[in-house]
C-alpha cells in the first residue's frame, strides 16, 4: 500500500465474502478480530434511501424532521450488505493488521429463520448497485439470515414451552379406538425378542391419518426390518401429539418418541418414530433435543452475532456519512424504529462504543479540513494517501485475513471495502491531526488511545447532509442551531420566492422550504455591513408585505419551536385585498370558461 494516488488503495482481495454457507466458519475469526481491534469500520450497501420525494433531505429540516424522513426510509428498506474492517495499531511500527469482511444479509423464512419479513427497493438504488457489480443472487439466495432481539425472545419462549407439560387432550370415542389399536401393534413389537413383528408400511395417501377411515399405522411383515423403531404413518400436527400423548402414558421410559419429516417431502410432512429406551436414555436424549434447540436459535440470530460482538465489544466504530447506516443497523437488527430523537441518541450510546464519522471529521478537523477538496470517500482516501506520507503505509498485505479469490482493484460500492477504506480514511486522520505538520508525520509510535485523543471534538457527532444541523450529537444537546430561521405566513397561492425575496431586499433570502400553500421557511442573511436584527425590523417595515405574520424558528429542538414576531405594517390589509382581487380573478376566469362552454354548445 505504500506509494501516493491511486495506488493507496488496498485489492479488494483483501475482503473476505460472507454468505451463509461459511458464516459460522467465519464468525469466531470476526469475534476474536473485534474483540482485539482498535477500532472497527462498518458500511451498508441498502435496498433504496428514500421512501418517497417527502423523505428527501432539506437544508432547513430541523433534527427531528430529518430523523422522520430517515425512520421512514429504515422502515421500508434494508440492508443487504454490510462491511466489517477492525483494525489493531502496533505502536511500536506505526503499522496497522486489518482484517475486512463483506456480508450478505437477507432475511430468511422457514423453521428456524428470520420473520417473514416485507422487503421494498428503489429502483435508483438497485441500479445502483448492478452498476457497481452488486452480485444481488448472493444476497437473496446465498443471504445470512437474522433476528432482532424481541424476536429472539419470542423463538427463546417458544421453544422452552416446547419442553413443558401441556394439559392432555381428551380423545373422541373414534381417536380411541384407533389409538388403542397403536398401542396394541407397539405392545407386540416391543415383546418380540429377537425381530419385530409390526413397522409402519407405505403411506397411501388416502385421507387424513387422524380419520375414522385410515389407521395410525401400518403392518407389514415384509417389511419386517427395524427391531429398534416403530414408525407411525404421515400425520397433522394435531394427531402427533396425541400419539406423542398417548405412546408415553402407555409404555412411559421404556420407549421414546419423536417427529422426524419424511424424506424428500415439505417441512411439515412428519411422522412419528418410537424406538425402545429407558429412562437413561430418554434423559439423554431430552438434553441432546434442548441442545439442538438452542443451537438453532443461535444459527437464526445469524448476523446480529456479528453486531453483537461489536456492542460487547464497546470498541469505537467508524463509518463515513453514517446517518443511514445507523438508522437502517437499529431499526433492521434491533428493532428500534422511535420518533425520539432523544430515545434514538441514547439507544446508540446504549449499544455501541464510541462514534466516530470520518467525513464529518474530514470537514471539520483543522488538520485535514485544508487539505482535502472533496469528502467522497473514494477522493478522500486518495487525497489522504498523498498527504499523509508514511502514514500512507499499512504494512504489506495489512496482515490481512483470507482474501476473496477473483478480485483486484478498487471496488468501492462494496460494503467491505468501503468499510475498509473508511477504516483507512480513519487512521490517516487521526495520525495527521496528532502531527505538527504533514509533512513531519511524527506520530507513528502513538497509541492509538493518543491518536484517537486528536479527534475527540466530533467524538459522537454523526454528519447529518443537507440539513439545518449539521451534525447530530449523541453526547449533548442540538448544536450548532441557526438563529436566522423565520416562518413567513399568511401567503396567498400567488406569491413565489421571487417577490418574497424583493421584498426582503437589499437583505437575502437563502434556503427555503414551502410547508403549505400559505406558510414557507426561509433563512434570512442580512446585508453587508448590517446585523440579523437590522434584517428582521427591516421586514416589519416592508409596505405591502407579500407575508401577514412571521414567526422566528428553532430548528434544534426534538420539535421545531415558533416564536411569533410580529405583523408588518400594513400586512394585513394588503394581504385582504390580494385575497379578494385573486378571487375576484378566479371569479372572472370561471365565467369565461363557462362562457366558452357554452359557445361549443351552440
């Protein structure tokens, strides 16, 4: 990785694919990874971003606001990939070891997966990813299932009460003679000494098997093979139990039973097998069965294992441009989806370590914030590698763990590599920021602890884009907060921003945001040589004001807060007689169009 340019970038080969077919190989390599890193980077490759024009960023959205549009945009779409990176800083070298992981997720159905759960795209989004060589039948078929913490509890419950003793069922006159027929053919194979005398035969298919017209089993003596199991035929859940019941009343430790599928037929065609035991072996095979429960649970919690590690872990996290990343982890793999701004920040703090996001650092941090000409993290990191000098330098390979065959390059686009390099990103910054000057690059045998240390003012600052707070804390409270917001109100259909804006002059209006036909945000800067105040009694002066009402607006709070104003001079008057010439307008436009109307009649 040593040398400037393009040539910072690490071989995407460096990043081990994940799908379920070698999760459980590769999940104790990430535990014990994280568990000794330094740091870990993450990104998400999603489904879509915007549930809609409305959940589109605006520069005056308050905090809330934009938390509104992003919850939304997390309820409708999904992360279908995630990148992992940790990285461990020897001090002694200055040099990195990097482990980088791509994981496919995709929620899966069936016994022992995830909840059947409603997935949405946005077509920009998967195009997206196609462009960039997304390998979406790795997602879908190949996707690492997962349960939020609430469903884990719900499967955790159910299947303990697997294990409870239920009130028996009472059987129908019918049932019972059935029943009573089962219990005399096990009776008889269980005296026989040497070989059995009954085993369950073909299954004819003919009816249900808890019908008054097809017994419980079948006898046939050329079949005649399997002293140690007696098999009933296919039968309903219900009637399984009531054999499972009746079975163990009858011949207690001295048989056990079980529901196996039958081979090569759906999940929920089963039969039930009794073999011979003993009190020993059925205690046994009670704990092997409570065993195995378990392990499923575990293997259907599938990646959350992941995030897991990473919350128990406390290590700090990495990411660039987190806000969706965060939002998408919380409300897909723990099921958090508040409106609180307040509960969303705390939950964070509650789960993971320390935050960090490298491009709000990257505008920000004095040491880096000159350097750089763009926080798109491809030109970042390269301009990164060109200024940090040695720090450009993670050691050959990264000591990096097993790397994915058939790849080469840059290949950002790829959740692992992205995570990779943001990780990268990461480090380069920190070790800038401790320098006296980059062109001295001192500090390689800091700790990281010191490194991190240079960073820590946009510690729990997550970058927020285009909104009226650029950042959202989750250590304090929602600063920095404009003071130059103002509501304009009382606007009738015909004003546009144009007169708005002439009428403010010499003053300027900058972003706007239309909330309805007759209100309009607006970010008022004053004029040279001019304070906001002077700006705002300017307003009060305007003759013939396009607006009756302003009001001043606090876009930090968990709602946006309006502090009426004042009505300009005249406002009100002037506003009554737009109202009445536009309807007297509309008035005249209705009875031409009547008019004419009527002339097409004629």
């Amino acid at each position: 990785m040593e040398g400037h340019g393009a040539s910072v970038f690490p071989s995407a080969e460096f990043v081990q694919e994940v799908t379920k077919d070698n999760f459980a190989e590769v999940l104790p390599t990430l535990r014990a990874a994280v568990a000794e890193a330094d740091y870990v980077a993450i990104d998400g490759e999603f489904t879509g971003l915007f549930a809609g024009r409305a959940t589109k960023g605006h520069s005056l959205d308050s905090l809330a606001a934009r938390h509104a549009k992003v919850l939304k945009s997390a309820k409708s779409f999904c992360i279908i990939q995630y990148g992992v990176a940790t990285f461990k800083l020897d001090p002694a070298t200055g040099r990195y070891a990097v482990s980088a992981w791509a994981f496919y997720v995709f929620p899966r159905t069936g016994d022992g997966g995830s909840w059947d759960a409603l997935q949405t795209m946005q077509a920009e989004s998967i195009n997206f990813l196609a462009d960039n060589g997304f390998d979406f039948n790795k997602a879908f078929i190949g996707g690492i299932g997962y349960l939020t913490p609430e469903q884990e509890a719900i499967k955790a419950k159910r299947i303990a009460s697997e294990g409870e003793s239920r009130e028996p069922i009472v059987l129908k006159p019918e049932t019972l003679i059935k029943m009573n027929a089962l219990i005399a053919a096990v009776r008889a194979w269980l005296d026989e000494a040497e070989q059995p005398a009954t085993v369950a035969g073909e299954d004819s298919g003919a009816g249900d098997p808890g019908s008054s017209d097809k017994p419980l089993y079948s006898l046939s003596t050329a079949e005649a093979l399997h002293y140690e199991y007696f098999d009933t035929l296919p039968a309903s859940g219900f009637i399984r139990r009531l054999i499972h019941q009746e079975i163990e009343a009858a011949f207690g430790d001295d048989v056990a039973t079980e529901s196996l599928q039958v081979e090569g037929a759906p999940h929920w065609r089963k039969y039930v097998r009794i073999t011979r035991s003993d009190a020993e072996a059925k205690a046994a095979a009670a704990a092997a069965r409570a065993q195995a429960a378990r392990d499923k649970l575990e293997a259907a919690i599938g990646f959350r294992h992941v995030l897991d590690a990473i919350r128990d872990a406390k290590v700090p996290l990495v990411g660039h441009n987190l806000t969706y990343d965060l939002a998408y982890t919380m409300a897909q793999f723990y099921g958090l989806r508040t409106e609180s701004v307040a509960e969303y920040k705390a939950a964070l703090r509650d789960t993971f370590g320390p935050i960090y996001d490298t491009k709000l650092i990257a505008s920000k941090a004095p040491a880096v914030k000159p350097l750089v000409t763009s926080t798109a993290l491809s030109e970042l990191v390269a301009q990164l590698g060109d200024l940090a000098k040695q720090r450009a330098s993670f050691g050959a390979g990264f000591d990096a763990s097993p790397v994915r065959s058939g790849a080469g390059g840059a290949e950002f686009h790829d959740a692992g590599f992205d995570a990779l390099v943001t990780g990268m990103a990461f480090a380069l910054m920190t070790s800038m920021s401790a320098s006296a000057s980059v062109e001295d690059v001192t500090a390689s045998s800091s700790s990281f602890d010191a490194l991190a240390a240079t960073v820590s003012p946009w510690r729990n600052k997550i970058n927020v884009m285009r909104c009226a707070v650029p950042w959202l804390d989750l250590d304090g409270p929602f600063e920095p907060v404009p003071n130059n917001v103002f509501e304009l109100a009382g606007l009738t259909a015909s004003v546009r921003i144009k007169q708005l804006r002439e009428a403010v002059a010499p003053h300027s209006i900058g972003g706007h945001k239309w909330l309805d036909d007759e209100r309009v945000l607006v970010q008022l800067s004053p004029a040279e040589g001019h304070s906001l105040y002077d700006a705002v009694r300017h307003m009060y002066t305007v003759a013939n004001a396009p607006f009756t009402h302003v009001a001043h607006v606090n876009l930090g709070e968990e709602r946006a807060t309006f502090t009426s104003i004042y009505t300009p001079a005249g406002a009100a008057e002037a506003s009554r007689k737009r109202k009445r010439r536009d309807a007297d307008a509309n008035a005249d436009e209705g009875a031409a169009k009547k008019q004419k109307g009527l002339c097409l009649v004629m």
